[in-house]
C-alpha cells in the first residue's frame, strides 16, 4: 500500500499547519464505558488523568491566548475534577467551549447535574450515538447504552439542547467500512429519533474510525485490518487537506504535551523543536506553517468525504 505522504505528493499536497482557532484538550483515559472502537483505549480502569498543576497551567494559556474554540474530551472529560474549570475559565475570555459528551455519563449520580450546567454555561455538546437502533449502539459501546443514552438526550432536549443550544451527534460505522454521506444520515437521524423517541437534535456528524489503537487491534482479530487500510486509501480524497482539523487544532494529552490530533497523541506522536513540546513552552504564532506529522493512519481522515472533529470536510 502507498504510504500517506507518497499519496500526497502524487497529487501535489503539502500537510502543513494554518490558523490556529481551536485548543482540544484531552484531560485523561478515564471513562464510565469501554467502546471497541475507541482510539483513546478509554475505559473505567484507566487511572491516568490531568493533575492540577498541569491544569492550571493550561487555564492561563487560554487566559492569554484566548483560543475561539475550546474542545474538551477524554475519556469522559466531565469525569475531570478539572472540567468545571476548564468551561468556566475558557467561557470568561469568550470561547465557544465543546463537551465531548458519551451521554452515559449524565445517567450517573455523580454527573446528573450536566445539563443544567452545560446549559448555564451554553457549552455546545457533541455526543456519540452511533446509530438508531439499539442492538447496533450496544454491540458497539456495551449492553444498556442505547438506553442510558435515550434517557439522556431526554434530559438535554428538556434543558433546551437541540432547539435554543447546539447538540451534535456523532454516528460512526460500526464494522470495516467509510459511514454513508452525512447530510443523507442526518435526516434519518432527525426522522427517526423524533419518531421513535420525540428526541430532536441541531446536527450530525459522520466520522470513519481511524485504524489505531483498540479499533486497529478489533480489526486485526477479524482479519480485517489489511483490508480496511486498503479502502481507506484507495478512497483518498484530495479535496479533504485543506479542511482537515490538524490544520488549524492544537491539541493536547493530560501532561499538557502537545500533538496535531487526538489521534497522533495516542500513537505518541508528540510535536518537537529541539526538544518535546508542551503547551506552555509555545504561542498559537509559533505553530503556523508547521508541519504536521503524519502516518498512514491519515488515510482515515481524507478518505471519501474526510472525517474530522466537525464530521466530513469535503463533497465526494
């Protein structure tokens, strides 16, 4: 299979970082659920998580810098004793904050104040549901989830979400395949949520699952990895570059260290300039017209439309 970069000097593409907008601050692996095709290995068990000096080194960044968009995820990220901070701290210098949300999390005691806090705070959440139908949700995020989720997105419709606050879906296939296209998915979404269950919601996101981590080792054991790293580059689109969220995201791992993407830090793809680079040793100027580290798990996110944070980047 040609590598990543061949395939972007074949169509005469160079992966290089633009204008910074958005700080993506993963704060730890800890999780309430244990999903098969989760990148971050996230799970109960997990103990590795943001401690507060790091925190609060993070916070004045963002005090000085004032990125326009702050997305926290995890692991859970409200599983965070630091959450609460990071929304307020980034709400005070006028960011849009984003709750990467697994919708479980508000089905338990200790998070049942989640919507009316995320509401307060008009923090948009970006929510997985990777599909309609429970069987599917199950298989892939454990028994009882599709339940647990319905009964959350309750909660957030009562709050407001989906009509006055933004609330994002993310649907991603559950087997070795690209999703389907996202304005074609979104309607069936909306159609049948609010059929089935009166839920409405703003938009939907459809992202592929990129081969790393638990999902690569899923697809090994079903003898599908190979296969599955073909169609992803063999559907290379180069039309997505330009939009990909590495471009104009910095993002960072519980220690403050810094990555391009959510998925570069769990293959420990960390940046450098002479040494290993952590957030506080840089300004969003020092980062422009950087290159951005890549590998063939790239293929992921410029295959068909292209999948990205903010869903697909580009029209097949």
């Amino acid at each position: 299979m040609q590598n990543f970069q061949s395939k972007l000097k074949e169509y005469d593409k160079v992966l290089k970082r633009g204008t910074f907008d958005t700080l993506q601050i993963n704060v730890g692996r800890k999780c309430n659920q244990t999903c098969s095709h989760c990148h971050v290995e996230a799970s109960p068990l997990r103990t590795e998580m943001m401690n507060e000096e790091c925190a609060h080194k993070v916070g004045a960044w963002i005090k000085k810098y004032r990125p326009k968009i702050v997305d926290i995820t995890g692991g859970a990220p409200e599983i965070s004793q630091f959450f609460r901070y990071f929304v307020e701290t980034a709400k005070s210098v006028g960011a849009h904050v984003i709750d990467r949300n697994n919708l479980t999390i508000i089905e338990t005691k200790s998070h049942a104040y989640l919507p009316e806090y995320l509401a307060k705070h008009e923090v948009e959440i970006v929510a997985s549901l990777p599909c309609y139908l429970e069987d599917n949700v199950d298989e892939q995020r454990g028994d009882g989830v599709f339940q647990k989720s319905i009964s959350a997105l309750r909660k957030l419709n009562a709050v407001g979400y989906g009509t006055d606050l933004p609330l994002t879906l993310v649907y991603n296939p559950i087997g070795a395949q690209l999703p389907p296209d996202q304005d074609e998915l979104e309607a069936d979404y909306k159609e049948e949520l609010k059929k089935r269950y009166g839920i409405v919601f703003s938009r939907l996101f459809a992202l592929t699952n990129l081969p790393v981590t638990r999902y690569a080792a899923f697809l090994k054991e079903r003898g599908e990895y190979d296969d599955y790293m073909e169609l992803l580059a063999n559907s290379f689109n180069p039309t997505t570059v330009e939009g990909l969220m590495c471009r104009n995201t910095l993002n960072i791992g519980y220690e403050g260290e810094v990555y391009d993407c959510d998925f570069n830090q769990m293959l420990n793809y960390q940046l450098k300039k002479d040494k290993s680079l952590y957030l506080w040793d840089i300004s969003p100027e020092d980062m422009q017209d950087v290159d951005i580290i890549t590998a063939n798990h790239c293929f992921g996110c410029t295959a068909g439309a292209g999948s990205s944070c903010g869903g697909t980047v580009a029209a097949v």
